[in-house]
C-alpha cells in the first residue's frame, strides 16, 4: 500500500494599515506535501538575490514581487489565509491569537500534520503554543497537529508563506493587487472580524 505523504503548513504574518487609518493583520499558511517541499525549496532559492539571505516580501521591489508570486503559483502548494481586522480593537497579540486559532482549525480540518511557524521572541511563542494547546483542550484541533518555530533563514517554505501575507496584505489595502492575481486560485483568504477588547 502507498503511503499519502505528510502535509506540513508554514506559517508567517503581516500586518497592513489601510487608507481608513486601521490595521488588517495576515497570517499566512503555505500547505504541501513533505515530498514536494523539496521541489519548492529549490524553486524559491533559485529566486533569492545574492546580497539578500532570504526572500522577504518588504525587501523586494514591485517587478520582482510579481515574479516571485508567479513562480510560486507554479508550486504544488496550496495557502490558506486569515485576515483579522481591525487589528485597533483587538491589540496585536489577540489580532495574532485569534487568527492563529482560526488558521490551525483550518489546518486541522484539512488534515495537517505539522506546523512550522517564524519564531519570534520565547514568550510570543509560548502565547502561539498556548493557543494550540486550547484548541486542543476543546477538541478543535487534534493532538497530532504540531507546532514548532524557525527563523526565517532556516527554511525557504517561510519564505513562499512570508510573500502569500505580503500578497494579500497588498490587495486589501489597495497597494498592489497583482501578486495576488497571479497567486491565482491556489490562495484561500477567510477574513475575521477583531472584537473590541475588554477593559
């Protein structure tokens, strides 16, 4: 019998302030197989500028960020997003938290195995995995969906994940709509609304 392989998600944010003066924050996840992963490593590095040690949406001028998108939209990837807005009336933490918790439900739903999430400080990531942890206190999530962190230099799938946010943070503040055209239908955008946070 043929194993189906693993599907692992890759995770990374962006935050966006729009022309009405509020934030959207995006948290992005780009699912694929372990097998094919390698193959879109090797695609993704091949795009990286000497001078630069990773893909970063922020460091790429707009001609590049539409090429990076469409070889991407090549990959045997899929990306799921959730945009939580506005970012104002939750505070940043609970903005993350609740599209964290939306994204893994997502995740879960569709059979992933493993998330690897950019690390940011030791106490952020603890909030990330007390999240999951609730989740799976009320059986939103399984047990064997699994989180761990990386830097954003030590694996390129963070790189791919780190352009979809980009992406869709473009479209919906109005700054560029093109990169996400050419993700095409390869992106799924939930979008969530921020409730006013309790005094």
């Amino acid at each position: 019998m043929i194993g189906v392989p693993a599907l692992h998600a890759w995770v990374d944010e962006s935050t966006r302030r729009r022309a009405s003066g509020t934030s959207v924050y995006v948290l992005a996840a780009t699912i694929c197989g372990t097998e094919q992963a390698d193959e879109a490593r090797r695609s993704v590095r091949a795009l990286r500028l000497p001078e630069l040690r990773f893909l970063h949406w922020h460091e790429e001028d707009r001609g590049r960020r539409l090429q990076i998108a469409t070889v991407i939209s090549g990959l045997e990837a899929l990306h799921t997003v959730v945009v939580g807005a506005p970012v104002e009336a939750a505070g940043p933490e609970r903005a993350r938290s609740r599209c964290l918790a939306r994204l893994a439900t997502e995740l879960a739903g569709i059979g992933v195995e493993h998330m690897l999430i950019e690390g940011r400080t030791a106490l952020q990531n603890r909030r990330d995995v007390a999240t999951i942890t609730d989740l799976r206190s009320h059986g939103a999530v399984p047990k064997p969906l699994t989180v761990d962190f990386a830097g954003k230099s030590d694996d390129p799938m963070l790189w791919i994940a780190d352009i979809v946010a980009g992406a869709v943070g473009a479209s919906l503040t109005g700054t560029d709509a093109e990169p996400l055209d050419a993700l095409g239908p390869s992106v799924e955008v939930i979008r969530i609304g921020l409730t006013q946070r309790r005094r």
